[in-house]
C-alpha cells in the first residue's frame, strides 16, 4: 500500500458504502484526453476485481449526440440501448471492456427536458423550481442510476473547470460530497504546457485551475498531470504543495504513442492503489498483465500493413481530424495488432477520389476501409473507391454507408443497373437499390430527426459458408454448427431494397446476414475476392483492444495476406 498523508475520506466508514462515485474533470485546455484518463482508470479499477462504470457529461443542450455534426463533436458513439453518445463512451467500453448504457451519458439538454416536463406534471407540488437543488437533484439522480450496482462509477464531467456552461455539473459533486463523503472522489486533469520559448515545464496553470476548483468548493483529491514529457519531481512537488495534495497523488500522464499505454503508465505510479486507499478499501486481485502484453506488442511490431479509410468527415478548416471515426481507427488497430502487424492509416476525403481518380489515390494500400456517412457528398467518390477494392482485389470492409455504397456500386457496374443508387441522394434514382425503411419515412415527413433512426444492437442471422460467417466462426462468437444468431449495433435509416435483392444475387451478390425475419439485409459480400463485406451495422462500435472484432479481424487476416 501507498502511504498517502492527507487522506481525507474516513477508512472506517467507507467500507460500508455503496457505489463510490469518482469525478474527473478537466483543466488549463480542452482535448486533454480527459477520456482516456477516465477510461484507464476504469480498466485499472477493474482489474483490481471491481464492477466498474463510467458516465460522460456533455454540457450542451442537445439531448444526445445524434444531432450534432461528426466534425464538430466527433464520433456518435452508439450504445447497445440505442443512446446515441459522445465518442469517450467509445472508450469506456474499449477500456473497460463492459456494454455501457443509455444512463451513461448525461447532456445539460436532458436534465432540462426533465425538469421542465416534471414542472409541466406538478411534480415539484407547488414549489419554486430552482438550479439549486432541482436541476443539480436530477444531475445526481441520473448519476446514482448509472452507477447502481457498481462498486465504481467513474464521472467525466465535459468541457474545463470554470467554464459557465458546465458549472452545475460540478455543483452537483459538492453536494454529493456534501451528503456523503466517503463515497465521493475528485480528480482533476490538467495540462503543463512546456512554452518552446522556455523549454521548461510550467506548473502554474494547473495551480490556477485547481483554484478555481477550490473557487466552487472543490478539492481534488487526485491531480492527473498531462503534459508532452513525463512530469519530474521538482514538478510534482510544486503542483502537492500548492494543490493541496500529497506528492503521491500527482499523477504524470505525459503524451503516448499509444493510448493503450495510459492504464500502465498511471498504474506505476500507483493510481489504482492510491484511489482504493483513499476509499479505504482493499484490492481484490492485481492484474494489468494483457495490456502490459498488448503494450509490449504495439512497440516491438515491425510489419507494417497500409490501410485508406475513405470518408468525408476528415476535414475542419486547415486541420484533418480523424474523431469522427475513432471506433472505426482504434477497431483497424486492434485487429492489426492482433495479426501482428503495425497499421499505417490514411484518411482520404472521397471527393478526393472524385477529383484525381481511384488508382491515383489509392495505388499501394492493402486494404481499404469506407466507413459510415450521411447525405450526398462524396458518395461519388466512395463508389469510385469501393469498384477498385473490388476489381483489382484490395480487401474491403464497408460499414453502414460503405456496404449500402458498395450494395450501388454492385449494381451499377455488375449487375448492369445503371443509375442505381440510394435515395438518401437521389430520390429519383433509376434503380432504387438502397432506400429508406418505411417507418423512417414518416419521421422524416414529421421532422422528428432525434434519436429516431434504427438505433442498438439488433439481431442478425448469418449465411453458412459465407466470409462473414467464417470471422464470427474465428472470433469464438457463434458455432460453426447450429443457429449462427449475432448481435450488432445499428444507426441507419436506409436499408437494401429487397425489390432488388432477386437481381443482384443472381448476378452474384451475396448475402451473407439478414435480420432474424429474413427482411432486412446486414451483410453482403462478394465472390472470389480474398475479402469484400458490408454490414449494414457498425462492428466497430464492439471491437475492443483485447478482443478484435471478428468482421475487422478477418478483413486484416486478408491484409496481411496481401
Ligand atoms: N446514411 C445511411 C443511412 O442512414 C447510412 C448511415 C450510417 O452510415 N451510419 O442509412
């Protein structure tokens, strides 16, 4: 055990607590990996022997993420339930390695919309509803829920302390450490930035926004150093003396070529220990040894396998973001890693393959990725991409907008259905191939665009002796007799048109999944290629770093091969 002297929760009484709630906010700027602290923590609580959770706050008005553009918040993390989330409860799961749920993901917007409705219902009798308590009781009651029958519940609180907009959320955590606290604990990540003027590792603006923690009535208990070169002990001793914490419980986080990495990096230095000890509560088990494994993997692996991920959500002013996509990144490279391979990925804007040509911009990768999009743009560019992959064998994996593309790209230029395409592009199109699900139609009409779309996982049956069946045969998901029943997640409102299903299976497309009713195309996959698949779902949503998903494990087995 770590000998820490300031612990300030009483041992005694915390044993006979319930879930312990731990917050972890953010400091000095944003886009800190806040996340992936939280979800390192998560792992390394859990491979202590505890059911951990972990919930991510989003301080903005919408009341999920479905209605916010890729390029400004990233992926949409989509959940078993069907929430549609912040790209960090991607993380969580990959980390944790546990399905989280709907309650995991708290928006300012859904607390209002509460609220309200429940001032709107007479729910509050009579009373004057304020911030204070009503909006900060819901803040709590949601947390409480997600983090039921959990030893741990980890809460990201969204965006930098001091902001206005996400100030009730912290208001919130005092007053649950207020009401109980032996189950409430603080960490706070903040960056020391190392000016290039100076070359040297400042600690000031963590010492100020620790102040404004303390402005809101907060202590952290935990300081979680970010900072682009391990932080040395000069360091850590000014951020304990000036924070208020022992020097055990500055925590150096410094920049990784992997994330994977930040679970072992924070558990040498104790981190699990140290937030058990606090609690006053005893490890179960001690073990990081898979990830230690997988880290050594990601270092010493030398083979490189080159990889395009065409999309169109890469692009934002000067910069090339990939966040729109990390669960479709992070699933290609826990695959590779997997065969052993070092994944070098491209990102390629389709209208770029619209503007040059397939072969210009695509000569010398050996697989090609298109992953999930919406709307018109660049869905050009990505059939140009998917009639390469097939033509001259380059493995492909398409997910959602990538199998519905690569369904349009089939007909058009095998099955000889020109003028195919999807009507989410073309509503006049000469061959409707993929079109929008009936139900969809009128929610449309109506404008009820919110959480509306075929949303969670859903059933899907697999074809015997298809590819498809054969990777979920590989992953240890199903049999390689009986019912091959699989579980996807799902976020889509167009589908294969099964007018067309008779044409182009005859003209040699396969399917190879369909809904268990049989009426609704999952997967589709073409002949003699060493691997062509489309799911209508997102595999990427369930890929996890210690366990690759079967569909991303088989495109890469095609890959190495290549
Ligand atoms: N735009 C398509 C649809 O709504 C595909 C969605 C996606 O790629 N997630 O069906």
């Amino acid at each position: 055990m770590v000998k820490i002297s300031n612990t300030k929760l009483d041992k005694k009484s915390a044993k006979s607590l319930k879930t312990k709630f731990i917050f972890i906010s953010g400091g000095v700027i944003s886009g800190i990996g806040k996340g992936i602290t939280s979800a390192s923590i998560g792992a390394i609580l859990k491979s202590k022997g505890y059911k951990v959770s972990a919930v991510k706050v989003d301080m903005y008005l919408n009341q999920d993420a479905g209605t916010i553009r890729p390029q400004e918040h990233g992926e949409v993390f989509v959940t078993v339930d069907g929430i549609e989330t912040d790209q960090d409860l991607g993380h969580y799961e990959r980390f944790i390695g546990e399905p989280i749920y709907k309650h995991n993901y708290v928006t300012t917007g859904q607390i209002y919309a509460e609220v309200l409705r429940k001032e709107r219902a007479f729910e509050y009798e009579g009373e004057d509803v304020e911030a204070i308590p009503h909006v900060t009781d819901e803040i709590i009651r949601r947390w409480e829920v997600a983090g039921k029958n959990y030893d741990f519940c980890l809460v990201e609180l969204g965006g930098t302390v001091g902001e206005y907009q996400n100030g009730i959320f912290f208001e919130a955590t005092r007053i649950m450490k207020l009401r109980d606290p032996y189950s409430v604990l603080h960490i706070h990540v903040a960056y020391l930035p190392i000016p290039s003027y100076l070359g040297e590792m400042k600690s000031k603006p963590v010492q100020q926004s620790v102040r404004v923690l303390n402005s809101m009535g907060i202590e952290p208990d935990i300081i979680v150093g970010r900072s682009s070169v391990p932080i040395d002990e000069r360091r850590k001793e000014r951020v304990a003396l000036f924070c208020n914490v022992d020097k055990t419980c500055v925590l150096s986080n410094p920049d990784v070529s992997s994330i994977y990495e930040v679970p072992v990096i924070l558990e040498q230095q104790k981190a699990g220990e140290i937030i058990l000890e606090k609690f006053g509560i005893k490890p179960k088990k001690q073990d990081l040894k898979e990830w230690k494994k997988l880290v050594q993997t990601i270092k010493t692996i030398k083979k490189e396998v080159k990889i395009a991920v065409v999309g169109k959500y890469f692009g934002v002013g000067k910069f090339q973001l990939s966040d729109s996509y990390v669960s479709v990144i992070e699933s290609i490279k826990h695959a590779a890693w997997a065969n052993k391979v070092r994944p070098v990925l491209t990102f390629i804007d389709s209208v770029e393959v619209e503007k040059k040509g397939a072969k210009d911009v695509l000569q010398g990768f050996h697989g090609i990725v298109v992953p999930g999009g919406f709307g018109k743009r660049g869905t050009e560019g990505m059939i140009k991409t998917i009639e390469y992959a097939r033509v001259n064998k380059v493995p492909y994996l398409g997910l959602c907008y990538g199998m519905q593309m690569a369904t349009i790209e089939f007909a058009r230029n095998v099955a000889g259905l020109k003028g195919s395409n999807t009507t989410e592009v073309d509503e006049d199109s000469a061959h409707p191939v993929i079109h929008i699900m009936p139900d969809q139609e009128k929610k449309l009409l109506n404008r009820e665009y919110g959480a509306t779309m075929r949303l969670g996982a859903w059933d899907c049956v697999l074809a015997r002796k298809t590819k498809a069946e054969q990777c979920y045969v590989a992953g240890g998901v199903i049999k390689a007799s009986g019912k091959a029943l699989i579980s996807e997640r799902h976020r889509h409102r167009y589908e294969f048109n099964n007018a067309y299903l008779e044409q182009l299976t005859s003209a040699g497309l396969i399917v190879s999944g369909t809904s268990p009713d049989g009426n609704l195309v999952e997967i589709i996959e073409v002949k003699d290629h060493p691997f062509f698949v489309g799911s209508q779902f997102h595999p990427e949503f369930q890929s996890r770093p210690l366990l690759p998903h079967p569909l991303f494990s088989g495109f890469m087995k095609a890959v190495v091969k290549k």
